[in-house]
C-alpha cells in the first residue's frame, strides 16, 4: 500500500514509548495496538461509557510506523494529564480508563481504529491524529457517528466540524503573524519550500495572499516528495531567486529537513542573510537535525519548553519526572496536554461524559491555565492562544523573540484567501454552524 505520509514526518532522538493505560497510579506498558487495564478476555465491552468507577477515552495515535517517533511523545502528555487527573479524583468521581490504539501512521488504519474505540470501545471521546492525512481520514467517521474527536496539532485551517474540538493553532495564530514579523524584521522577499501534500500547500496559498496584501513578495515556490533527501536543486533555486538574500518560509516536514539544513549551510545560506522560519520544527526535531545547523534560525509556534510562567515550569518538571530528565516538551505536546483538562472541564459542567451533544455546548468557553498562558474554547471549536516567534539557541532551545501579549482568537476560515474570506463558524448557533459569511 502507497502510504501519504504526513507533516513533521521525522527521526526524532529521545522518544518513548506510551506509559500506562489505565492511569489510576501505574500499569504495564501498552503492546502496539488495542491496549487497555485488562485483557479483553478478562474485560468485557462497556455498554455505556462511562461504566462502573471508570470512564473510558481513547488514545489515537501512530506507535509504529513513519511517524511513531513524533507521536509518542504526544501520547505522553496525554498519558501525564490523565494520571494527574486520576489522582486528583478523577472525573464526576470516576477514573479515566485510556485505550490505546495505533493509528500505524497509516490513514486508513486511523479510520478503522476511530471507528472500534467508538463502537467496540463505547469511548466517550478520543484524543487523537496528527497530520491532516489522519485528521481526513477519520472526520466522516465522527461526523457519520456525532461523535467527538480532540485534535492538537497545528494545521492548516479551513476546516470547522462540529465534531472536532482543535487545540492546536489556526493559520492566524501561527502562519499570518510569523509572516508579518518576517516582513517586519528580516525582509519583504520570500521563497516557500514545503512538502508535497495538502498542509504545507494550503499554508503557501495563505502566505503568498498575505505577503500580496501586505507588500511582499513571493520571489519562488517549490516542493519536494516526502521523504526525499535530494533537496540541492532546491537550495540552488532559493539562491537564484534570492542572489542577495532573503526570507526562507519552511513547510518541510520529515527527514528532508535533516538533508536541507545541511545544505543550506553547505550552500553558504547562513541565517545572518538567508533567515528561514518553520512551522514545524520544535525542540525534539531541532535535536534530530543538530542545533550547529539551525542556530539562528526561525520557529513560530504557542508554545516553548522555555517559556516562562509557572504552569509552564509545572508541565516540564513533570513530564521530566515521569519520563526522564533527558526529555524534551513542545507545542503539540502541550496542546495534547491541555485538550485532556479541557474535556474534563466540559464534562464537569455538563454532569455527563456520555451526552455529547451537552459535553460540546459546555465546552464552550472553558479555559485553563495552560503552560503557555491562560487559553479559552471558542463555540468555533478553536483555542484562544498565545503566539510566539523563537530563535534556536546553542543549547537546542528556543529564546522567545517575540510573543502576544494576550491570547488570539482563533480564526479557522482564512481571510486572506479569496474563496473563504468573510466567512466564518458558530456551533453555538445552529444557523450559523460550521461556515457562514460575515459580510
């Protein structure tokens, strides 16, 4: 089978894999696939969700295949926020019981695992995907069975279900203001590099009708296959289009990254003149590619292990204590972390985990006091976030070059692209629902 392989497909050092699944204080380690408390011999199906003193949720995500290297470590942030949860009395007094799927970084497969944990499973709900590969796959499976998937990666944009909550950025709270800072602070000519598949080229329709509003330009474009390392053509084209340098706007994803680093440097493309700013290189992957190579480089996301609040210093001196002092934490770590207390939140205040039509219209609103600042839900289903702009340092972190100081509402209907401008979404509003125009 010809696989699409998704965003930030990488060689990331330093991943675990899931710890215990039944998080009321400690278990086995879950085999690949179907994992959870029990055997399923020993464990029959529940019939509701929530049944006896547990509540079940599942875990969705690749433990194998390409992209079992990021995607690990999201699973455990999910893992660390249902333990705390557990030991803090759980939820409506019931512990959550996590079951575990591999998604096997194959998309298919995703589609199939959504569709046992809903109907096999009787989850209340499932925290899960991470390229939008995996994402498309199993929306028509929560939309055909109105149920609800929580989803913590940043993307693209352009979509808004009502059976999705996105805890991860729009486009506007990652793409549109690192453009603009760009713009601002390195230079108004850019070329756009990116993988082959839907994210990065969606993100590039977006950047090219910002910089033509906002007077840049886009001096070349270009796409390389997933999983290819033959990137020197493409520097050699970023060196003609920009003779005297210029912004680089990074969508690569996977190991490509690794050869295109190299080359750039190679190239002479240093960031003193050819600055790049990616969105989707964080802390695990710039120790994957090697910090000599992206020193002084670029990366725009909500969150940092180095940003400064105490929530902040809370969920990495847990997560290194559970995990080990090695580990690392990033954005969609943290997004995937935060999902957990926001849908327990919901469910608290609904009084139910099994009505969920009562679980989203409580949702709305919510907020927490997440590592990366105060966020709040919106009947859009997108976060209220922080952004942030950061510059590799020489210990593989990033110093904060700049932040918002206050969240920003999210936008999940791009406004600069001509054929969504003006619209946007409302679940709290049955006539105005997931698109409806503005203007």
């Amino acid at each position: 089978m010809t696989k699409s392989f998704g965003r930030r497909e990488f060689i990331i050092l330093g991943s675990t894999a899931a710890g215990s699944v039944l998080l009321k204080s400690c278990g086995a380690p879950p085999q690949q696939g179907s994992t959870s408390a029990s055997s399923p011999a020993a464990s029959p199906a529940a019939n509701t969700t929530a049944s006896g003193n547990t509540i079940k949720v599942g875990i969705l995500h690749s433990l194998s295949g390409t992209m079992s290297i990021s995607e690990k470590s999201v699973v455990d942030a999910e893992q660390l926020a249902i333990e705390e949860i557990n030991k803090a009395g759980g939820v409506l007094g019931k512990q959550i019981e996590a079951v575990i799927e591999d998604g096997n970084s194959d998309w298919p497969t995703f589609a199939e695992k959504a569709k046992k944990l809903i109907d096999q499973d009787k989850v209340a709900t499932v925290f899960g995907c991470w390229t939008s590969a995996s994402r498309k796959a199993v929306l028509p499976v929560f939309e055909s069975k109105k149920h609800l998937l929580w989803y913590p990666v940043q993307y693209e944009g352009q979509e808004c279900s009502n059976n999705v909550f996105y805890t991860g950025a729009a486009p506007n709270q990652q793409i549109e203001p690192s453009v603009e800072w760009l713009l601002k602070n390195k230079g108004k000519e850019f070329f756009l590099v990116g993988s082959d598949y839907v994210f990065p080229r969606t993100a590039n329709t977006i950047i090219k009708a910002q910089l033509a509003a906002l007077g840049g330009t886009t001096k070349g474009e270009d796409y390389i296959p997933l999983g290819n390392t033959d990137v020197k053509p493409v520097v050699d084209k970023i060196k003609q289009a920009l003779p005297n340098g210029g912004v680089i706007y990074n969508s690569l994803n996977g190991d490509t990254n690794v050869a295109f680093f190299k080359e750039l440097q190679a190239s002479g493309l240093t960031p003193d003149k050819y600055p790049s700013m990616s969105v989707s290189i964080a802390e695990e992957e710039v120790k994957a590619i090697g910090v000599e190579y992206l020193k002084g480089h670029y990366a725009a996301w909500n969150y940092f292990q180095t940003v400064d609040t105490p929530a902040s210093k809370k969920f990495v001196d847990a997560f290194k204590a559970k995990y080990g002092s090695d580990r690392v934490v990033n954005d969609p770590m943290e997004a995937a972390y935060i999902m957990v207390y926001l849908w327990k939140q919901a469910v608290e205040k609904a009084g139910t985990a099994d009505d969920l039509a009562k679980v989203k219209t409580a949702a709305y609103g919510q907020t927490f006091d997440a590592p990366e600042g105060k966020v709040t839900m919106n009947s859009n289903h997108h976060l209220s976030k922080f952004v942030r702009i950061g510059e590799v340092a020489q210990d593989g972190l990033f110093k904060i070059v700049s932040e918002t100081k206050d969240a920003v509402k999210p936008v999940p209907w791009n406004q600069f692209v001509t054929e969504t401008k003006g619209f946007a979404c409302d679940w709290s509003d049955p006539a105005k629902g997931g698109k409806y125009k503005t203007t």
